[in-house]
C-alpha cells in the first residue's frame, strides 16, 4: 500500500532505538525525509549506520533525507532549536511521531516524591514539549499529522508503573484534546498503546516485576508471556506498522484516536 508520505518531513522523538527507530525504518521506507532524536549522541550514531546500512540511496542524498539530532526533550529551549534545526535542514514538518522519554518502572513500595517527579519529566514533558512547539507550527500552515507512542500502562494500572502510567494517562487525555483543538485547522492527533514489546525496555519491566513477586526476572517473562492471548510479545515492527497508517493520509478522518496494541491482553471497550 502507498501511503502517500513519500518527500514527507518527519520527526521521531527518541528514533535511535527501540520502536522509534523501527518508525524511522518505515518513514524512510515510504520515501519520507526523516530525523531522528535523541539525547544519546552515541545511540544515534549507531542508528545513522544502520538506517544507512538499510538505504544505500541516503548516502549523499540530495536533498537529505536523514538528519541526527542530540537533543533532550524535556528542556523546552533544547526542544525549540531541535525544531528550527529540522526546518532549516529538510523543511516544515509534517508528521510528528513522540516516542522519547521513559519512566522507570519502580515497585510501589520503592516509589517516593522523587520518581513520581522523574516519571512526569521523564515521560510526560518530553513529549509535551515537542508535540507544543512543532503543532503550532502545523497549525500555521493548515496540515500535519501527530502519533503519540504511549503505552499501556496508562489504560490499565500496574503495581509496578504507576508513576509512568500516570504520565501515560495524561499523554492521552492531551492527546485527545489537541485533536479536538487543531481539528479546524488541519491538525490530526492520535496515539498508540503499546504493550510487551521486544525492546531494551522489557528487560527493565521484567526484573521489577520480579522483584515485586519475588520471582526470577525469566519467571516473571514466562508469566508475562502466558497471560498473552497471542502468545507471543510484539516486535518494534509491528507498532511502528501502525504508526505509519496513522500518520499518513490513508488514516484522514481518524484523529483523537487512541489505539491499543496489546495483543488483546486486556479485553476492555474503552
């Protein structure tokens, strides 16, 4: 299927790994000109080669069509330049995709003033920031197209991510309400919700699973897998398959949606 985003100017917050850089794969795939951020230089050079492995034709591409940034989302002034850097090298953004950012998943009884803070720098502000300077933007000339890369954390409770999945919440209700605020001027907003995915992330949800039960951080996968009606974890892939539909014009009338992609672990209406 053509989805419409080849010459398409896309950001993916947190692109040097994980299901960002599986976004990024797939943008450029598609034809789009892409740039990826983070705050690792180090990550996102190792992205660069690989992206570069994968598409011979970005070497002296003219005009680019793949731009590395180091910058740290959860600082609004980093976070502006990051933007004016993007526009000034490939040209306005169309497609926003936020995937930077996350919160330590911590035990409850380990939880103290300062994870809850950590989790909303770390996950909801990282996030804000970009999605309030680049929107506004898009707004300005009538067009673009926002994903949120969530989680589900934020639909369903866990004893072990409440502070993230705090954040996680939030991140939906703004991005139901930045759908409903840019809809008139050509603005669409919507979300996916991961669950278990074959990230760097899993291991670290893993071991505090086990330590909460007092389990082995295999036990607590094997668990984990169980309980998967699927019966097997997500791939990078796969979310960020779903990413691209939701970005590109194939998904025009669908904004404020917030999609879950657990494997139907959680069978809920809403």
């Amino acid at each position: 299927m053509d989805l419409g985003l080849v010459g398409k100017v896309v950001v993916i917050t947190g692109g040097s790994k994980g299901i960002g850089l599986s976004c990024a794969h797939g943008f450029l795939g598609e034809g789009a000109r892409v740039a990826i951020v983070s705050r690792d230089a180090g990550n996102l050079a190792r992205a660069r080669a690989e992206l570069e492995a994968a598409f011979p034709d970005l070497a002296g591409a003219a005009p680019a069509r793949l731009m590395t940034v180091a910058a740290e989302m959860g600082d609004p002034d980093a976070t502006a330049a990051m933007v004016a850097q993007v526009e000034s090298g490939l040209g306005p953004i169309d497609v926003l995709v936020t995937s930077a950012g996350a919160a330590k998943r911590t035990p409850p009884d380990e939880l103290n003033p300062a994870a809850w803070r950590a989790a909303m720098d770390a996950k909801y502000f990282s996030y804000v920031f970009p999605i309030d300077a680049i929107i506004k933007r898009m707004a300005a000339r009538g067009a673009g197209t926002v994903v949120n890369v969530i989680g589900a954390g934020g639909k369903v409770a866990s004893p072990v991510h409440m502070a993230g999945g705090a954040a996680n919440a939030a991140l939906m209700l703004v991005t139901a309400g930045m759908a409903s605020a840019y809809a008139a001027r050509g603005i669409r907003v919507n979300a996916v919700n991961p669950g278990l995915t074959l990230t760097e992330r899993l291991k670290e949800g893993m071991l505090a699973d086990a330590r909460l039960a007092g389990i082995t951080p295999e036990e607590a996968l094997a668990r984990a897998k169980a309980r998967l009606p699927l019966g097997r974890i997500a791939t990078p892939e796969e979310i960020a398959n779903a990413v691209l539909f939701l970005a590109s014009g194939k998904a025009s009338y669908i904004s404020g949606a917030i999609l879950s992609m657990d494997g139907a672990v959680n069978p809920i209406v809403v």
